[in-house]
C-alpha cells in the first residue's frame, strides 16, 4: 500500500498539472474540472481514512479471517483506485470519438430478437453506451440484451444463446456501459424472455471509441492467497470495483487447487451476485447469469475482460454436488486504463 505522504504528493502534482481552461470531450470537461477541485478535502479525508483503515487491518491479520481481510482490503483499494482514476482523467483530458449506431424503438418479438450491427475500429478502445427500457404495453415483460462476436451471433440465429461477449440479467430497463474487448463487427440484441406476445423496446446505443496511444493503464491488487472452502455448495467472494471515467477494465486471474479437487470461478456484477446469494445454485450446478464463468480445473490462468464500471464479486466454488472442502490459494490483478 503505497503511504499517505506518497498519496498526497501525487495528488498536487495530478492537480498542478491541470489546465486552467480545458476543451469539452465525452467523459471529461470543465464541469468535472471545477467539482473535483471542489472536493479536493474530501477526497484527501477519504484518503486519509482509507490508509489508517488499512494500517488497522495489518494490525489486526493475526486474529481475523484471512478472507475477511482480503475482502477489506480490496474495497478499500477500489475506493483508492477509483480516486486516482479521476485525478488522471483530468490531468490528461483524453479525447473519444462517440457514434450514435441506433436511437428509436424496436420491437422484439417474442420468443425471439432484434439486434443491431456496429463495427468497431482497430487501433482504439471502445465501448458501448446503452440506454434501454420496455415501452408502456409491454412493461410486463422483461427483456435480455447481449453483445455478441461473429462467431457468438451464428450460434445465436440457430438459438443457441449460451455463448455470449456480455449479457444483461432480464431487466425492464438499463443504462450501463459495456466494454468490447478487439476490433471488427459486433452485434448488439434485445431478446425477449417470455414466449407471450412482443416487446417494445426503446433504446439508444452510442459507439465511444479512443485511440490506443492516448490511453494511461493502472493495475491494482484485488486479491491474493488462500481461500478456504468446505461444506456441501461451498463459495467464498471477494468484492471489488470498477470506478467510472474509464475506457476499458480487466482482471488478471489465476488460482490452484492442491490434491485432487477441481475448483470453478465465476464473476458477477451486482445484480448477478444478489441472485446467486439466494439461488443454491453451486451445489446443483444450475448456474444463472454470469458475467464470466471457468471450467472446473485444479489450476487456471486467464484474462478476463469486465465489461462496465459497477461493484464486482469474485466467486470461488466448489464442484457442483460437492462438499469435502479444500484450500485453493488465488491472485488477481485488475486493470484498468483511462
């Protein structure tokens, strides 16, 4: 944990390096300017409060959880890094082109889809500002939207719908940002989730796009050591967050399991993470919606892309129908750039 002196440094040099007048982009402008300068003490309190919080958590490792500990401290880090994030953001001012690629209704039948096709430039970042929301005759009826890959669309016509960049839990509405990881044609769908009657949907998707040579990255820990599991649908989670103002944001994973058992890991936003509380979903294997889910090995690495700002839950299980209990010892990184 870098030291409050270290933090309070970097943070007058991040502001002295400001302009004083600064042109409007898509994320960033004067507006931003003048509130963050308008909380320059509040945010050094939440510094402040942050590292004495940690300096308590080291003080405390011999006597808590080590798992409770990791869960602090990677809120705490999130609250850091989202900090720091805003500070960078204005002292670069970066520029993103936006491409409105649809605005107005559309009507997905249902069962079915509707979908609408964008492409995406090399060279550059991008992500996908979405706004939906059923219209009033049809607000009965939820809707799924996914952002899928050539390949993912193919299966997609043939209804197969299990393999997805991204999708959203059955909503009524949604505004969110969506990441896409690698240039070239993608396709965004809305599919209605009950086979009764259709769906209108209003929805305006905005294509935001920055070139690769203008981007700063930041990687923080999340997590690292050892997790415990035992009993029958054992998970363990560990919390962290994706601050807003960034361009595109991914974990670093990796995890082992010693003897003969096989883990899994899954990664849920928040509405994923309050359903899987409640759905005995890691003893049946009846897995529901989730951002990103690993096959059950005994050891994985791998990058994982997230794909909107938002809390986040790291989720480590054990093999459906299980319940001898092990230790599997992690590490995960998250990355973000600006």
């Amino acid at each position: 944990m870098v030291s409050l002196l270290a933090y309070k440094v970097a943070l007058f040099v991040l502001l002295a390096g400001i302009p004083t007048s600064v042109g409007t982009s898509i994320y960033y402008g004067q507006q931003q300017d003048t509130i963050l300068n308008s909380h320059i003490s509040d945010l050094s309190s939440k510094l402040d409060n942050a590292n004495a919080q940690v300096s308590n958590l080291n003080s405390q490792v011999s006597t808590i959880g080590i798992s409770h500990i990791q869960s602090q401290n990677a809120q705490l880090q999130a609250q850091v890094t989202q900090l720091q994030a805003q500070l960078l953001t204005l002292s670069k001012q970066k520029q993103a082109t936006a491409t409105q690629i649809s605005s107005g209704t559309i009507e997905v039948p249902n069962p079915g889809y509707d979908y609408v096709s964008f492409n995406v430039s090399f060279g550059v970042v991008a992500s996908l500002n979405v706004t939906a929301s059923s219209g009033q005759l049809s607000s009965y009826y939820p809707f799924i939207m996914y952002l899928l890959n050539g390949t993912q669309y193919s299966l997609f016509l043939s209804g197969n719908y299990g393999h997805t960049t991204w999708a959203s839990m059955p909503v009524y509405s949604l505004t969110t940002e969506v990441s896409i990881p690698y240039p070239g044609k993608w396709y965004f769908a809305f599919h209605g989730e009950y086979p009764t009657g259709g769906i209108s949907v209003t929805e305006t998707l905005t294509l935001l796009e920055s070139p690769v040579g203008q981007l700063n990255s930041q990687t923080s820990p999340i997590a690292s050591g050892a997790i415990n599991l035992s009993g029958y649908g054992a998970v363990q989670y560990v919390p962290f967050a994706v601050p807003t103002g960034i361009i595109s944001s991914s974990l670093n994973l990796s995890f082992s399991v010693g003897g003969g058992y096989g883990a899994r890991l899954a990664v849920l936003d928040q509405a994923q993470y309050n359903v899987f509380l409640t759905c005995n979903c890691v003893f049946y294997g009846n897995y529901t919606t989730t951002s990103w889910l690993s096959p059950i090995v005994q050891s994985y690495t791998a990058p994982v892309t997230v794909p909107h700002p938002g809390n986040w839950y790291l989720a480590f299980m054990e093999p459906p129908g299980t319940g001898s209990g092990f230790t599997l010892t992690e590490t995960v990184k998250l990355t973000v750039s600006f």
